[in-house]
C-alpha cells in the first residue's frame, strides 16, 4: 500500500515530512546547512554548526 494516495515529487515529499513535527525540520535545515558549509569548505561555518550546544 503507497504511503501518499498520489504522486509526489521529492520536494513535496521532503515537505510533508519535516511538517510533521519540528524536530524533523530544524534536523533538515541544520544538515542543508551543514551540507552547505561542507560544500564550499567553510571550515569555521561547519565546525560552528556542529559544535554541541553548551
């Protein structure tokens, strides 16, 4: 049995996840920032993001 009664594009699919609670959606944009920070290898950028919390 499919999960959406119609298709979805990944985009929308991403959506509907992240939507469903607020821990999915910080979890999604702190790795796009991460992701992000990885890509253009901003090493403070990253090592910022992924530092705990104190």
């Amino acid at each position: 049995m499919p999960l959406f009664k119609y298709m979805m594009t990944s985009h929308g699919i991403i959506d509907y996840l992240i939507n469903l609670d607020g821990t999915y959606k910080a979890t999604y944009r702190l790795m796009q920032q991460l992701t992000v920070a990885f890509y253009h290898h901003n090493v403070e950028a990253y090592n910022t993001l992924y530092s705990p919390e104190k």
